[in-house]
C-alpha cells in the first residue's frame, strides 16, 4: 500500500498505538526495512485468535475484510473447478455429495470433510448429484448427459448411462428409482440397478425441472415452453398439461411441491410463481412482484426470473426467490404479498427450514442468509466464499447448511440460533 492515504493511516496509527509518548522521528517507512526481530517484537503483543481489532486498521478497505471473515465451521477444498450442486443424505444427513466443474463428484462427511467415495469418470461438469432415499446410493450426472449410479458402502460404480444434455436428476422419494430430465424434452426412469428404463416424451424442447411427488405415483415436470406436466409415473401418460393463458409464459426454471404433493409452485423467467392444485391440474395462484419498474430502462422484454420457490411446512406461506434479488413472502390462503426481503444481489436458491418459518438464501455476493417469515427481517449472514454461491443445502435440525461456490469450495456452517 503505497499510496499516499496509506501512509498517512500507517502514522496515525504510530501515534495512537504510542499513546502518550513523544514519537521523535517519524520513518519514512519506504527507505527502512523492518527487520526480522523488530517485526517478532510487534507481533508479541498481538493476540491471533481476536478478530476484533480489525476494526482499528484504518488500511485495510472493506472488500478485503469481507473476503478475510469465514463463519464456516468446515471448509471442503477438493474439487479443482467451480462447486455447482450439493445434497446432503437423508438418512443420517451426516454425508455430503458435491458435483463440480472439474468432472468429479464427492461424498464427504459433514463433521471432518473426510473423502468417503470420489465420483470419477464423468467427462464434463457434475452438475447434479444426489443421494436415494434411504441413502445406500449416490446419482451423479454431468452437463453433456452422462449418469452414474454409487454404491456408498462399497464405494463402487453399479450403473450408468447416457442421454442428451441432462437438466435435472431425482430419486423417487421410497424406492431405488431415478429420474432425469434432459435437453430433448424427455423425461427418463429407471430401476436402479437393473436399468429397466421408461420415457415420458413430449414437445421437443428442454424438460427444465422436474420433482416426484411425495405419493410417488406421479412426477410434475416443467418446459422450456412454460408448459407443466404431471405425469402417472405408472400408465406413463400425462394426467394433466398446464398451459396457454394459464401457463407460464416463459421457460420454467423451478418448482416445488407442499408436504403432501397437494399443491405445486412453478417459477418461470417470465417473472410469475403459479400455484397448481395436482388433484386437479388448475392453476389456483399466480404471484409476482413488479420487477418491472427499475428494469424500464432496458429492453422492455427483460423481465424478473423466479430462480427458486418454496413452502413452509409450518404456516400457510410461500416463498419466491428472483433474480433481482427480492425474496417475496406470500400468504397462501390470501394471495398477499406479506414482506419483500432485498438482496444486493440475485437470489440462486432458497430453502425452509422443517420445522419452523425460517427460510435461507443463497445469492450471488456469496452470502447465506436466514429470514423470519413472519416478521420479513434477516434473521442471521453467514459469509466465507470468495465468490458466489451456487447451491446450498440445510439439514432437518436445521443446524447446520452445505454450500457450494464458485470460489471452488465448499463449507460447512453451524447455525447456532438462541431464539429457538
């Protein structure tokens, strides 16, 4: 730091940390060189283990302070390329699986970062990874459609297969069962391990999204042309197909269901949230947030995507996620907008917690945030990457979440709230 400012702080802080003593001469401290036993001697007094006194450096800019402050408890260092996805096991939610941009997926445990299994043989990005309902198997799928099947316990490869561009992967909720979605518009079933195989095929373009319903009789799936689709996983026939004036009038990009599979929530980058009655296949909701005005100045086809959506399980409120970075609480039963929780940046994904009215976000300036639904105030930051965070992921106790970033790590961090 050699500008002028710097200097300038460097001498102030000579004066302060001198107190009441007469500095007589001040160095120029660009001729003299500390040397070796001066800087042991400065250093003595200072205690390593406080952060606290960063505060006092007058030097130090506040984008450097942000990337030096780590909350997480673990940090996993393997991958050599962005972390895109995490999931954590259901079972015991004590084992972690990341995919990332160096081909490679990992199943890791949570309390040591402990490589259990590593996933290799993928030829591009691992941009999916998941674990099977009673958390024997570990799917892992990259961007080009490569899809392998994991045995945990054995740590051994016990099937794979290719298919087009693959966009999502999922187990079925209770049996050894895998569903993908891909570029062509084909949604894909299989047994696993014996590779018995069904298609579900539709209009050619991108199945985006895709989620088993908890009855596990059907799967709700989303277009690139804003259709939605609920499928009878067993006859193999769409029960319902949701478009037109009803529909989305853009690519879907997320969805979720409730605890019982009753209701359904689409997001789309035309910038609405649909709520869908799957008993019926109506449309019974649509939600969205005028993004519209700060945009004005762009092109006026630029609309606010809804990047991610959810229920919580303990009041009737939804959230939705948007690209701009509004986090929309809505009331359920009324349709109202009850609080807008803004980000500096976009949202990425946002999850609920179980058990409680607390929803966390993920967003693009590397943060991971928890909210209170009912009041629509932040309820705690978390901060460690160096880049944004593209995934996350929070246990059943809602202790602890997974993150997955760009800076091509990913952590572990404890989320210790009193008030609970």
């Amino acid at each position: 730091h050699n500008s002028p400012n710097s200097m300038d702080n460097t001498e102030q802080d000579a004066i302060e940390l001198h107190g009441d003593e007469e500095i007589v001469e001040v160095i120029d401290l660009d001729d003299t060189e500390p040397g070796p036993d001066d800087l042991a001697d400065d250093l003595e007094d200072v205690d390593f283990e406080d952060g606290g006194n960063a505060d006092d450096e007058g030097w130090e800019t506040e984008d450097e302070m942000e990337a030096e402050q780590d909350d997480s408890e673990l940090t996993f260092s393997k991958h050599s390329g962005s972390v895109f996805c995490v999931s954590l096991d259901p079972a015991t939610n004590s084992m972690a699986v990341t995919g990332g941009e160096d081909d490679k997926a990992y199943v890791w445990r949570l309390s040591d970062g402990e490589v259990l299994l590593e996933c290799s043989g993928h030829k591009d990005s691992v941009t999916c990874a998941v674990f099977s309902h009673d958390s024997s198997l570990v799917a892992t799928g990259d961007m080009s459609g490569m899809i392998k099947a994991w045995k945990v316990e054995t740590k051994e490869e016990i099937w794979s297969f290719e298919v087009g561009d693959l966009e999502w992967l999922e187990w079925h909720p209770c049996a050894p069962v895998l569903l993908a979605g891909t570029d062509d518009g084909n949604v894909w079933m299989w047994k696993i391990p014996s590779g018995d195989c069904k298609t579900f095929q539709s209009s050619a373009c991108q199945a985006t999204s895709g989620k088993v319903l908890p009855d596990g009789k059907r799967a709700v799936v989303g277009y690139e042309d804003g259709t939605v689709r609920v499928w009878d996983l067993k006859q193999g026939n769409a029960v319902y197909v949701i478009k037109g004036q009803d529909g989305h009038q853009g690519a879907l990009t997320t969805l979720a269901c409730n605890k019982d599979g009753s209701l359904v929530l689409t997001g789309s980058v035309d910038g609405c949230a649909k709520l869908i009655n799957t008993a019926t296949g109506k449309v019974v909701g649509s939600f969205s947030v005028d993004g519209g005005k700060a945009k004005a100045s762009k092109d006026d086809e630029e609309t606010n995507s809804v990047e991610s959506v959810g229920f919580c399980n303990t009041l009737p409120l939804i959230a939705v996620a948007y690209l701009e970075g509004t986090l929309a609480i809505y009331d359920l039963s009324t349709q109202v907008l009850r609080h807008r929780c803004q980000h500096e940046a976009g949202i990425v994904h946002l999850q609920w917690e179980e058990s409680s009215s607390v929803v966390s976000t993920c967003c693009l300036d590397g943060a991971l945030r928890l909210w209170d639904a009912r009041t629509g105030s932040m309820v705690s930051e978390y901060r460690g990457h160096t880049a944004e965070i593209l995934d996350f992921t929070i246990n059943r106790e809602a202790s602890v979440a997974v993150t997955a970033s760009g800076d091509n790590q990913a952590k572990v961090f404890c989320l210790q709230r009193p008030d609970r």
